[in-house]
C-alpha cells in the first residue's frame, strides 16, 4: 500500500512516545498500564521457580554481570539495563501467564521489562512517566497488530513487541520525537521470531521469546539516545518492515486513526490460568459442563473438541499433545490443558510440575480428546470461542461454546482479582518477597499514576 509523500508511520509513533502525557490518556489506557506493570512483575517472579527455561536466561545475565543498573525481578541482583530486559521478559512471558489483547498475542512482556530497565538505569522516574510509557507501547502494539496482513508464520508478540518496547524505552529516556522515531528503526534489526519456536514440540525456547524482544528494545533506545539513526522509511519503505514481514498488506489510515486520543492498550486482558490464551474457551467450557452436569473424570468417554486452524495446531500431532514431554509444551498442548480442567475444575501454575506433568489423571482424560476440525473457528482477527462436546460412559452427548471465560472481554479481570493473582504468584517466587513488600507493592500499582517514583517497584521486588 503506497503512502505517497506522507511521513512514514515511524514518524508518528515516535512523536505518540516523546509527546504524550499521562493526562492524555484515558481512563482505561491508564488502569491496563498500572495493572500491565504490577501483573507482568507477578507472572515473572512465579516463572523463577515454576519454569526451569527462564533459569538458563537468568543464570546468563547474573554470570555476565556489569554494571548495577537494573534489576533482575526476584534475585536481588542488578545488571546493566539490556540484561535485566533480557531476564526479566524471558521471565514475564515463562509461563504463559502474561497478560494478551483483545486479538492474541503478547504486549506487555516486551514494553514492561524494557521500560523497568531503563527507568531503573535512568533513577527516578515519576510513576506517571511509566503509565505513559507503558500505554504507549501498548497502543502502538495495537495498533501494528490490527492493521498488518497477519501471517501465521511469524511470531507477531515479538516481530512487533521489540517495537513497542522501544517506543516505550525512549519515552522514559525522555528522547525527542525524532530520537524516538530513530529507535523504532534501530529496533527492526531485531525484529523477529518464527512461529515454528511456539508451535513445535520439545523444545522449552518458547518460554524465553519475550528476553529477546525487551533486550532489543532497551538496545535500541540506548542506541537512540547516543545518536545512532534509524532509516526514514522503516515501516513503509519498499523494503520496510511492511513489505517484508507483512507483504505490503497494512492499512495505513486504520492504524493511525484516533493517534493520540484513543489508546487501544485500554482493552488489554488479563489471564487467570497460565496456558496459552487460545486455549482459554475450550478450558472454560469444559469446567462449566463437569460443574453443570456434576460429572466426574470416570464419567467421560470421549471429550471431542471443535478446533480452527489455529487450535489445531495445539493437537497436533495428537499423540504427542496427548502425552507433552515438556511443561512449555504442556501450555500449548489443548488436549492437556482441556484434561487438567477436568480433572482440577481449573488450571493452576502448581499443575505445571513434573508431578503434574505426569499425573496419570490428567494423561487418562487427555488420552480421551479427539479433535475435530471447524472451518468457523479458524483465527482471522479475534478468536471465535472453543466448543467441547462430551461424550459419557453412560452415553449421554453434552456440548457447551466457551463464551465469557474468565479474563475475556465479556468477563474482565478486576484490580481485586489481579491483586490476589499477583499475591499467588509473588509467593510462589523461587526467592518470595516479603508479604508487606508485596502488599506495598500492590499498593504502589494501584496508585502509579500518582507515584513519585515508579523504581520502587524494583527495590520492592528486584
């Protein structure tokens, strides 16, 4: 799609980052930010114990060392700023617990540890100065996010999540527009991900996409500040990152209608099971028919689930998804998420232990899932809702569509409801802090706006 002479949009987000201020955004925008920080904080500190991928990040940065400028969330150590973005997102998306939009993939495990870093490198930094930086980076995400061709093949939550990041580094280095638009085009030599790292078996890579992304972006910014410029046509220059990543499909007048006004990280959601967010209806469904039909795990016979394109990748190969050798590819299995429900009635981060892995409960149930193929449920924008059919021994045929599951649109998480989430996984930290730490810290989130300084938040749970 041509431009004609219109600035690249480079241009525009850069400004969006070095011009906004926490007044212009709106309420929503300003709530996802504070909740965005305190929960990707949570979900990280119960990774260091609760997934073994993100130790290798951790144990990397912590060896290398340097100089004490941020730090890495639950080990008590600071590290130069790109290392601790570095930990600190491999650790915010470890578990798959990290927050998503309205339309998938991941924002905020690449823009909080990469704002974090720097305002920790920087020293004070206003808590209002993160909320925008934050719902900055979220907004742009957004706004690439629902207005490129989407291609399956690519890992969008890190293809575009380095960008975010940037946009959101920058603004807390307090760049000029023009050094923020020059960190957006240093951020796409690290732009990147393929989706074979989330969608293949054995591997536990996956978990650590997000320390990629959030390093990269804290580089780039850095970079932007010392005077390295970016290219002038970065987004829409015949060789851009549109034409590359995307085929040239965007829609140019979507993605920057209402700039500066409407901040679409407003609609962020928060997850209340660590899986992978498509999976979330199947699993609603199944827990409402065991609880509506007072059914036990013995009562199933057969548990078909209607798939679209993308679920479908999430059993196959069936057998394989039936029996995940690995706690990541437990998250991303759907037949063994839907079997922890039934056998749970939820699906808990204490599930996700060798024990759990194996528990011959859970395998029996899985054993028991067949998938069927449902051309209506294929992912083209935002993801139809799951449909689970059961079959019992008795012979009885239930069905339910998983609509409303908790942490969705029609069902959003609210601040009491995260508060507690980030309790449970604050304690579950390999290293917990301290039960009043963890109370201020919630109490410092809620009121972020209006904080003196947001890096208190690092000394509360760095």
């Amino acid at each position: 799609m041509s431009h004609g002479h219109e600035p690249d949009v480079a241009q525009y987000f850069g400004r969006l980052a070095a011009l906004t201020s926490v007044g212009d955004l709106d309420d929503a925008a300003v709530t996802a930010a504070k909740m965005s920080v305190l929960d990707t904080i949570g979900v990280a500190l119960a990774a260091t114990s609760a997934e073994p991928a993100v130790a290798t990040v951790i144990e990397l940065v912590l060896a290398d060392g340097g100089r004490p400028e941020a730090a890495v969330w639950g080990s008590g150590r600071r590290v130069p700023a790109a290392g601790a973005a570095f930990a600190n997102g491999a650790m915010a998306h470890g578990l798959d617990f990290d927050d998503q939009t309205p339309w998938g993939q991941h924002a905020s495990s690449s823009v909080v540890p990469a704002a974090l870093a720097v305002a920790d490198r920087r020293g004070a930094i206003s808590g209002a100065e993160l909320v925008t930086a934050v719902a900055v980076g979220q907004d742009i995400f957004a706004r690439l996010r629902c207005h490129v061709g989407w291609r399956k093949d690519w890992n969008t939550s890190s293809v575009l999540g380095v960008y975010a990041g940037a946009a959101a580094a920058a603004r807390i280095l307090g760049l000029s527009p023009e050094r923020c638009e020059h960190a957006l085009g240093i951020a796409s030599q690290q732009s990147s991900g393929v989706m074979e790292v989330v969608a293949g078996t054995g591997s536990n890579l996956r978990s650590t996409y997000a320390g990629f992304s959030a390093r990269g972006a804290v580089t780039a910014a850095l970079l932007a500040e010392r005077g390295l410029t970016g290219v002038a046509e970065v987004f829409e220059g015949p060789l851009g990152v549109f034409a590359c990543y995307f085929g040239g499909r965007y829609d140019r007048e979507a993605m920057l209608a209402d700039l500066g006004t409407d901040f679409r990280g407003g609609r962020t959601l928060y997850k209340v099971w660590p899986a992978v967010g498509t999976s979330h209806s199947h699993i609603h469904a199944v827990v409402e028919l065991m609880r509506e039909h007072d059914l036990t795990v013995e009562d199933i016979a057969e548990l078909r689930l209607a798939v679209g394109d993308y679920h479908r990748v999430m059993c196959t190969p069936l057998a394989e998804r039936r029996a995940p050798k690995t706690l990541v590819d437990a998250k991303f299995s759907l037949p063994f998420l839907v079997a922890l429900a039934a056998v749970h009635g939820t699906v808990e981060v204490v599930h996700f232990t060798q024990t759990g892995l194996h528990d011959p409960r859970v395998r029996a149930v899985a054993q028991k899932v067949v998938a069927v193929d449902d051309a209506l449920l294929d992912w083209h924008l935002e993801l139809p809702p799951g449909r689970v059919e059961v079959t019992t021994t008795d012979g009885r045929v239930l069905s339910r569509v998983g609509l409303a599951f908790p942490g969705s649109q029609e069902r959003p998480v609210t601040w009491p409801e995260l508060a507690e989430k980030f309790r449970r996984c604050a304690a579950f930290a390999s290293r917990p802090p301290a039960e009043a730490d963890i109370e201020q810290a919630i109490d410092v989130a809620q009121n972020l706006d209006t904080a003196p300084d947001a890096t208190v938040l690092s000394r509360l749970l760095g």
